[in-house]
C-alpha cells in the first residue's frame, strides 16, 4: 500500500495535509484526520464535495453528471468522496477552515541559527519540537510570534518542504517587532511558536518555462520552489530575477551560484536599484525581463515582492504585450514608507510583512491569473453579448434563403467532431466561424458586423485548439437547436440557446488552454 500526502487549501487561506492511502478516498482521509470537508452523500451524487484539484493525479472513482459534470472534470474539478489519490494532491476546498473543524496548526521550536548577512537582512532557522506535524507546499508561510511582544508577523519558509529545519528571510527596518527581537534580543536557543502553513502562493505542478522574480526577502518562498524542485528535478527551465535596493540587501547569491552551476535549467540574474552600487546590473527587475524568459506568454510568473513591484511587472508585460499562461504573485505591504512615494520611487524590495493576528493574512495579497483563460472568456462573453443583439434584428425575418444557409452552416461543423473530442480542429474552428458569422451578415448592419469582426474568438480558437481536444458534445446540437430555434421564430428559445452554448464554448476553451503543452503557440 502506498500512502500520499494531501494539501487541503481552505478558503481562508489555511492549509491543511492529510495522508491518503491508496485505497481509500480523499474524504474518509480527511475524516480520520477529523478535517469535515463539506459533506452528504458520500456517493458521488450530489456535488457538495466538489473540489478543485491544482495538482496531482487521481482516480476519480464512480458520480453521476449531476454531481460532477464532463465541463467541471475537464476543469479539474473532482469529488473527495469518490476521488483516490495517484500521486501527492492538492485540493482547493470552497469552505473555510472553520466551517471544517479545523485551524492552522500551531508549531514550537528553538532557534538553531541566525544569520545576520546585513544590516538590512537577517535570516533564522528553527528545529520544531514535532517537524512532521509542520507540512506545507514551498512557497507558503507562518506566522511567526515574535517573542516577548504578543504580536505575530508572517514570514515565507525559504527551506525545501523536506528539510529537517525551517528557515527564514526577515527585512531588518528601524521599529519593526521581529526586526528588534532579531537585532537586539535573538538567541540560538530561544523558542519560538508559529502558526501555518497558509497561503495559496505556491508551486503549482510545473507545465512549462518559469521565471520567478523576487524583490528583496521575497527571494525567501522562491527559494523554497527552487530547492524542492532541485530535489524533484527541474521539469522545465526556471529563470529567477532579483532586484534588491542596496548591495547590502543582496543575500544567497552563493546559493544561487551553486544551483546553477549545478542545473542547466536554471539560470538568474540579480540587479541593485541604488546607483552607486557595484553591481553589473543597476535597476529594476523589469530591466532584465528579456523575451527568452517570457517564451512568447508560454510561462509561468512567480512574482513575490512589494505592491508596486507586482504592478510594475504586470505593466511591463502588457506594455511588452505579453500575457503569461500562469501569473502567481505574493503582495508584501511596504512598512515605513513615506506617504509622498510613488509607485515608480519603490524599489524592487521588500519590507518587513505584517500580520495582526495569528489568523490574519492582513499585510499579505496572494493571487493568481490566468490571463489566458481571462481572455479567451472575455472573447466568448463579448460574441455572446453581440449575438443577443443580432438575435433581436434577426429573429422572425430570416428568408428562407437565409434559413437554408443557416442550417447548411450549422450541419457543416459535425464532421470534424466525434462525440466530446475534435477530429479536425482547424475545420472545426472554420465551420464554427462561418455558422456564427451568418447572423451578422444577415443584419446587412456593417457596424455590427465589424464589431464582430474586430473580435479574436477565431485567433484565439486557432491558436489554442488542436486535433483530439475535447469539446463539450452538445456545441453541434447547440448550432442544430439555434436553427430550429430561428425557424420557429422563437426568440426566447434563441436568446436561451446563445447564453448556454457561450457557456459551453468558454468550458471547452478553458479545458484546451490547461492541456497546451509547453511550446504551444499562444
Ligand atoms: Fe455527495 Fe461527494 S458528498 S458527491
């Protein structure tokens, strides 16, 4: 029997790991572990457990449609009562630890180092009194109780998820709490109490070229992605960018170094935005972001380091016109600074992150885009919204010239489906184009018909379908049933069937942007 580790990420942010055997459901895991992951009839009927899965393989057992429909699989959506795991998991559970039963474990160990690389930088590392009861995904944090105060701050864990001692980067400022225990009172041997693992800025299973980019101590959660993946095996070339404010902010290089040195996959490069610095590279990270490191939008982003490094990045890719297939970014809040700062005087660096409670992730902004998936359904959406006006001027007025077209249009893209997958996606996408195209003609409005035009469903189609992928199998009889919706003259029919077949379009895009492999034009 083989046993796998599932991370349970709640809505609140908080992360819980079970184990699994291979044999048994996520949901009976759960329950032993006493996590009440929502719950009812445990039989793959009603949907309550519906989950997203971010990574992992599984067998998704025995449900019905209602429960779980060929769209939301396709998603990546599956169910903990029926779902046994193949592979390590991670869940997205739409509840919060609370409604659960459960809450973000609390960790004691003592103090085993403290390195002190700068004025600016001081790293710390703890041996738990019970390591194993501390899992978490690189990339996540905890809150740290800063001794001898009451409060907590949050600090990312900058070691691999597999090291016996866990390890931190803190930005050192005049007043922060953990910045005074550190330069003033820290000792090797001192205990300490966090709480954690939280956050949903982590490595996701890697499908394509990376590059990580880090302002200051946001290296920390980029170099526990690093570390595990060399323990993993690089699966794809990572390209890291580091931008600190000063030289003295600059630390692990010598880690660095050695990581590249020893893996071709991965190369970096760092860059200081104080002009008297001595490194090669003076500014900015965006001032390193080069096209081989952004693979055409064929990339995934991980971005950790002040609001306004995060903005600046996001600008400088849409001003580059590039949009990344994942963007994942940690939002760090700048401590101390000055009210008049603009976004372009912050430095690529971070400060000391805050959180008020052990439960707050106040000081803390994690978040994930896929713009890829954001514009293709901003795309469907726009064509959806310009049908329904169509559908008005046409209803009721076709000739039966035009119906006749109409039909023969819509009876055009069956051959190039079987069933849920393409035969022919280039087909299948110029038969789709021409069947949507008629009603527009048909209006004889110019206006519209440019508008329609002017979208990029058929670029976008073009370059994201291919041979085999699956498509949801009611997109041909949604172009049947328009048809005979038109030939009644129905227009609520029409209307009902142009919002439903969007849906199925944008779940059928959605599901082919996930499968792109690396390399796939974008
Ligand atoms: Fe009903 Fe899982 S609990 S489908």
């Amino acid at each position: 029997m083989t046993s796998y580790q599932v991370a349970l990420a709640f809505e609140d942010g908080i992360t819980r790991f079970i184990t699994c055997d291979d044999d048994e459901t996520v949901a009976d895991a759960s329950y032993r572990a006493r996590i009440n992951i929502p719950l009812d009839c445990r039989d793959g009927a009603c949907g309550t457990c519906k989950a997203l899965c971010e990574s992992g393989r599984y067998d998704g057992g025995e449900y019905i449609d209602e429960a779980l429909t060929e769209d939301e699989a396709a998603q990546g959506y599956a169910l903990p009562c029926q779902m046994v795991p193949e592979s390590d998991l991670v869940l997205q559970i739409p509840t919060t630890s609370e409604v659960a039963k459960t809450a973000a474990g609390t960790h004691r160990g003592t103090v085993t180092a403290i390195d002190r690389h700068s004025d600016s930088t001081v790293g710390f590392s703890v041996a738990l009194e019970n390591r194993a009861g501390l899992a978490f995904l690189p990339g996540q944090y905890v809150n740290v109780a800063v001794p001898g105060t009451g409060v907590t701050r949050s600090y990312s864990f900058a070691n691999a998820p597999s090291e016996n001692e866990v390890s931190f980067l803190v930005r050192v400022n005049e007043q922060g709490a953990m910045s005074e225990y550190l330069r003033d009172r820290a000792q090797v041997g001192d205990s300490l109490e966090m709480t954690g693992p939280m956050g949903s800025f982590f490595l996701r299973e890697p499908q394509r070229p990376a590059l990580y980019l880090a302002g200051g101590t946001g290296l920390a959660p980029l170099l526990s992605m690093l570390r595990k993946q060399r323990e993993d095996g690089f699966a794809y070339p990572v390209h890291l960018v580091y931008g600190v404010s000063r030289d003295d902010d600059l630390v692990h290089l010598e880690t660095l170094e050695q990581l590249s040195s020893e893996v071709a996959e991965f190369t970096y490069e760092h860059c200081v935005s104080d002009p008297a610095s001595t490194a090669p590279s003076k500014g900015y990270v965006t001032g390193l972001v080069r096209p081989e490191h952004v693979h055409d939008g064929n990339v995934d982003v991980y971005l950790c380091g002040p609001p306004a490094m995060v903005e600046s990045v996001r600008g400088h890719l849409e001003a580059e016109g590039i949009t990344p297939a994942g963007f994942y970014y940690e939002k760090f809040a700048l401590t101390g600074t000055p009210e008049n700062e603009t976004i372009e005087d912050v430095p690529a660096e971070v400060a000391e992150p805050v959180a008020a409670d052990p439960t707050s992730t106040e000081g803390y902004e994690i978040g994930e885009e896929h713009p890829a998936v954001a514009e293709s359904d901003a795309q469907f959406d726009a064509r959806m919204a310009l049908e329904l006006g169509v559908v008005e001027l046409t209803v009721g007025r076709l000739t039966p010239e035009q119906l006749a077209e109409y039909r023969i249009l819509a009876e055009a893209s069956s051959p190039s489906i079987d069933s849920d997958h393409l035969l022919d996606a280039a087909a299948f996408t110029d038969t789709n184009a021409a069947f949507h195209d008629h009603l527009f003609r048909c209006t004889g409005n110019e206006v519209l018909l440019e508008a329609y035009h002017r979208l990029e469903v058929t670029r976008l189609m073009t370059q994201v379908l291919r041979d085999g992928a699956w498509v949801d199998q009611q997109v041909p009889a949604d172009h049947a049933e328009l048809v005979e919706a038109f030939e009644r003259g129905d227009r609520e029919a029409a209307r009902r069937i142009v919002i439903e077949h969007s849906e199925r379009a944008k779940t059928t895009m959605r599901a082919a942007l996930a499968a792109l492999p690396a390399g796939a034009v974008r």
